[in-house]
C-alpha cells in the first residue's frame, strides 16, 4: 500500500510544494504504543471519529509521520489535517497488514 504525505507551499495558498511517499509501513514496538493510545481500531472507517482521535492524539502523531515519512517539523506544519484522516486510516491498515503476515509466517 503506498502512502502519501502532502506538504503545502507556505506562500501560495493550495500549492503542493511536496509529496512524500512510502511503500507500506512496519510500526515500530512504540510507535505502536503511541498509536493504539490514541486510534481506537473499531473506528477506523468513521472518518468524524478518526478526525477527533487525530486531533486528540496530534502530540503522538507528528512523530509518526516524521517516522514514516523523514518530513522536518516544519514541513508537518505544512499539512492539512483533511489529508491526514485518509492517511491515518492507511498507515493502520498497512501495520494491520504486516500483523497478518506475522501471523501467516507464525504457521
């Protein structure tokens, strides 16, 4: 699953001035922590619920994303959180996925 990060220009309002891509996504052990902290999985699909745990969660998500993607602080400054809903949603399918690889290499 590839995912995407897009940085805005700070001086053409709209602008894409980047774009970071990354192909899946293993979570580190606190990273993890850090997310299941503030994503409650069973929500996963309400994109209200996820914009709220976002917002709630925001401390312990700029360093997932620099995690993920190696964006400067401010770069992530120069994110919408609109952009960010569909992208959570992504990177935890991605560290579902790679759970279930484990589990299919377990037997």
């Amino acid at each position: 699953m590839e995912l995407k990060l897009n940085i805005y220009s700070a001086t053409e309002k709209g602008k894409i001035e980047r774009t970071y891509t990354a192909e899946g996504y293993d979570l580190m052990l606190g990273t993890i922590d850090n997310l299941v902290s503030i994503i409650d999985l069973d929500k996963i699909e309400d994109d209200k619920a996820v914009a709220g745990m976002i917002i709630k969660g925001y401390r312990q998500i700029k360093p997932l994303l620099h995690d993920v993607f190696g964006a400067t602080e401010e770069e992530l400054n120069r994110t919408r959180v609109s952009d960010l809903i569909p992208l959570i949603i992504d990177i935890c399918r991605a560290s579902l996925a790679s759970f279930e690889i484990l589990k299919s290499q377990k037997n």
